[in-house]
C-alpha cells in the first residue's frame, strides 16, 4: 500500500501540478486582457463575447460529465462511500478544462477543491491500470484525494489530515501510511516543478503574548459566527436562488456569474479569480483601511456565492482561506483602531483568522491547526491557533448550521440516483478496521454474544500491538483493532450498522447535522439493536 500510495502520489502530483500552471496561465491571460481593454474600450465588447464562448464550452463539458460540477469534493466523499462510480477519464479531461475556463473567465472559485478530485480521479486511474478490486480501489481514491490536496496548497500535512478528517472519516495505521505516502511524494514532485514555498505564506514579526489571549478567544467566537453564516448563505443562494432555474441549468444558471465576472474584471478586479489579489495586498507593508477590508471581505463572499452556488466547476477552499485572511485582519484592524492591539501583530490575526473560519466552515479543527502550522513553517502559533480552531468549531456547531462539505455531499446523495456497479461486482468482499470505543457496545462481549450484521465476519483481533486469532469466545476489549471482512455490495448500510456497535458511549449520543446521513445511521442502529434484542433472547432460552 506505501508503494501504492506512492504511485497515486507522482500521478496525481504531476495532473495537480499541470492544473495550477494551467490555472496560473488563465489568469495571466486574463489581467493582460483586461489592462488592454481599459485602454482600447472596443476590446470590452470582444470580451463579453469571449465570455459568452467560454460559458458555452463549460455547460457542454457539465452536460457531458455531470460529475464535475461544484468543487468535488462531495463527489469524491460519495466515491468514497461506495454511492457513485465516477468515469475517472472523463471527469479528470473535463474538470481540468473546465477550471481553466472558469478561471479564464475570472469567476470567483478556488482550484483546491477541484484539485481534490483531479487527484481522486489519479488514484482510481491507477486503481483500474493495475487491476485492483473495488475496495482497494476507494482507499487509493482517499490517496488521491490527499495528494491533490497537497500539490495544490503545497501543504503535505494538510493534504493527509483533510483526507483522513474530511474524506474517509476513518483512523487507521494501513490508510493513514498509504495517504501520507501519496501527499509526500506529490508535494515533492509540485515542489520540484513549483518551488518549495507553500502557496500561502505569511511571517510573523512576533509572537503573541498571553496577555493579548482574550484578543484570541473573541477572535475564535467571531469566526463561529462568520463561518456559520456562510455555510448558511451559501446553502441560501444555492437552494433558493438558483434552483429555481433548474429547468434552464446549467446555461442560465452558469451564465449569471460569468456576466458578473465581466463586470468585476473592470470594476473591482481584486475579487476575480481565487483571491491571489487580495492576499498579495495584505501582505504589502502598511494597514490598509478598515472600510477597504470590510469591503473586500463581503464583496468576495458575495461574489464567491454567486459563482459557487451556480454549480459552476470550482471550488470554495482558496476563496475561503483568504476570506478567513480578511476576517482576521479586520478583527486585528478593528482591535488596533479601539483597544489599542500593538499592529505588528496583525500577520498573526490574519493566520488565526484563515484557520479559525476553516475549522467552523468545513468542521475539520485538526486540518485547520495544520494548516496554519504549514502556512507559518513554525510550530509558534499551536497554542492559539488551536484555542481559535476550537472555539470556532464548537460555535458554528451551537448556531445548528450543517457543516458545508456535509450539506453539500446530502444534497448530492439525495439527488444522484445509486450508479450502477458503485459498490463493485456481486459477491466482491471488503476489509476495514475499526477500533473499539471505550463503553461500546462490543466492549467486553464475547465475538459469539455480538449481533453483527449480516455478511460481516471477524478476521483478526489486534491487542497492544499482538494479533489474536479469533473464535466465538474471544472477548472484545477497549482500544482492540478489529479487521472485519463484509459485502461490497452492500458496504454502506453494513459499515454504518458495525459503527454503531463499535463507536464509543460518547460517540454513540453523536448524530451528523446532516438530515440524510443521520436518518441512514440512525435507521442502521435500531436495525443492530432489534438483532441484539433477539440474539439476547436466543442467548438466554
């Protein structure tokens, strides 16, 4: 699996690597046209027109692979669960197209989230060249998507804990090594072609002292609130905006943004494209005006949810961190201006800021701290950056607001109809560990007196690193490894019923805020415990 991992690495690397110069090349080609055109204002009309070509090129790409719309990222999940069967060839050829064009055209959609599904897509190609089954094949498919997340922030660690924490939502030695693997060898093959720097990279003049802490805890709360509100605008825009033009999608769904991005090329170019703008403002010397930030803060969000809630090919992840940049510069700004914050401290605010609406949007606090860590190259920031991520993530969770890529992967799981084959041919086994929580409820059981669910059978039982054959009277302890063997054809439903019997009394009273996730698992639970109610009957006749 580590040379696995490694061979999805180098080809998802090098696809991701190709996407951002490709990327960076649109967006060049872009600002030169647009200098030119404030010049010649006859070009302005040769560039609506343009617009209008590239809109139609992208809807017929969508037309054709369907699974390419949005960031991906809730595509990738889906793969992952086994609930749809993505044409590898396809999805990668149109995705990459289809982001250059939209980044040609200047919509506001960052190049992470496609780059998570370019690098998905790598890892089943590969999968499908060397002929490994179904199962395999969605591990090297979170490989994948780790190393695409790594070529694209030039950020290795990020890119194993978004895959871990976001993707596959599993912890275990074989998949955590293989996933490392992958975003190591694909950041050194982005870094050899790129350059080492990360693509977001800020220098702290000093550190905070701990008596500006209650700078952070506030700055923490700030972020719940904005995060929540933006995973509750964005679902807005999307759901009650532009479903109303279904029937017309995607051409007039898709053509309102590209309109808007001419306007905004001319108008207010800084929030065209990804926001590498904006970032390279922030970082020039001096403090830019309070009202500018405010400005450029709520014209990238608006901007971002209009392009994003089209269903456009692109994702939300760039434009989020440098709106997160902009939230905590204009916390730093506004504590400056009224409560006397030292200014040299802003580069911190700002780095606390990306991490802290990272961690409330996507609901991944560990990610966040990590990358944080890689945007600083110094391990400074831990503490407060860790206190931010995880005020954050608790009060965006207390606003009752569904985490973005969860929504987003509901909806997609409600609307998508099962792909024939998705979850492999009949009769094709899969492997998966799972660990025993601390007063679950296999805990002390022994193997026989466990109502598993059907097709599912215990292969070995890992204690304090010694492997146990198992029989019927091997009693399960807290913290064993167990690696069972289930049913690919029914792997969803059975791994939800075996993670309610193996999740900890802690975990257990947790639901999903996904309405369709929690109806599956809490359908899955009271199927084992009616199984549990009739094997303990069996047991004591």
């Amino acid at each position: 699996m580590v040379g696995e991992g490694v061979l999805v690495g180098l080809a998802g690397g090098l696809l991701v690597t190709l996407y951002r110069i490709s990327l960076s090349k649109a967006e060049s080609v872009l600002r030169i046209f647009t200098r030119l055109a404030n010049e010649t204002p006859a070009l302005v009309v040769l560039w609506f027109a343009i617009l209008m070509a590239l809109c139609l090129i992208v809807c017929r790409l969508m037309i054709w692979e369907p699974h390419t719309q949005g960031s991906g990222i809730p595509q990738v999940d889906a793969e992952v669960m086994g609930l749809i069967d993505m044409s590898w060839a396809k999805v990668a050829v149109a995705k990459f197209v289809e982001g250059t064009l939209c980044c040609l055209g200047g919509l506001s959609l960052g190049r992470e989230g496609p780059s998570v599904q370019l690098g998905a897509m790598a890892g089943k190609g590969v999968s499908r060249l060397i002929g490994r089954g179904r199962g395999e094949e969605r591990l090297l498919v979170t490989c994948g998507a780790a190393a695409g997340m790594s070529a694209a922030f030039s950020a290795p660690l990020t890119g194993v804990l978004f895959a871990i924490e976001e993707i596959h939502k599993e912890f275990n030695a074989p998949l955590i090594i293989s996933v490392m693997a992958a975003a190591v060898s694909s950041d050194f093959l982005a870094s050899e072609v790129l350059g080492v720097e990360p693509v977001l990279q800020f220098v702290f003049a000093k550190d905070i002292p701990h008596l500006y802490y209650a700078y952070i805890l506030v700055l923490g709360l700030f972020c719940g609130v904005v995060g929540a509100l933006h995973n509750r605008g964005m679902f807005a825009v999307s759901e009650k905006l532009y479903d109303r033009l279904a029937r017309k999608a995607p051409y007039v769904r898709v053509a309102i943004p590209f309109a808007i991005a001419g306007i905004m090329a001319f108008v207010c170019p800084e929030l065209t494209c990804g926001g590498d703008e904006i970032i390279k403002q922030i970082m020039r010397p001096g403090i830019l005006p309070f009202g500018t930030v405010a400005l450029l803060l709520g014209g990238k969000y608006l901007f971002t949810a209009v392009s994003f809630g089209s269903g456009a090919p692109g994702g939300t992840l760039f434009p989020l961190c440098v709106m997160g940049a902009l939230c905590g510069y204009l916390f730093a700004d506004g504590a400056v201006l009224t409560l006397g914050l030292p200014t040299e401290f802003i580069p911190n605010f700002v780095v606390l800021g990306i991490g802290g609406l990272f961690a409330s949007v996507v609901r991944a606090p560990v990610t966040a701290v990590v990358l944080a860590f890689e945007l600083t190259g110094s391990l400074d920031a831990l503490l407060s950056v860790s206190m931010v991520s995880m005020l954050s993530y608790v009060t965006a969770n207390l606003m009752r607001v569904d985490p973005f890529y969860e929504h987003l992967l509901s909806r997609l799981v409600g609307s998508t109809p099962r792909d024939p084959g998705a979850n492999g041919g009949p009769g094709e086994k899969i492997l998966h560990t799972m660990a025993v929580g601390a007063g679950a409820r296999v805990d002390g059981k022994m193997i026989s007196e466990i109502p598993w669910p059907e097709g599912v059978r215990v292969v070995l039982v890992t204690r304090a690193g010694k492997e146990i054959i198992p029989t019927g009277a091997t009693v399960l302890m807290s913290l064993d490894e167990v690696l069972l063997i289930m049913d690919s054809d029914r792997e969803d439903e059975t791994y939800a019923k075996a993670w309610s019997l193996f999740a900890s009394s802690l975990t257990s009273n947790w639901t999903p805020k996904s309405s369709a996730i929690r109806a599956r698992l809490s359908s899955a639970v009271a199927e084992c415990a009616s199984r549990g109610n009739r094997a303990n009957s069996r047991h004591s006749s």
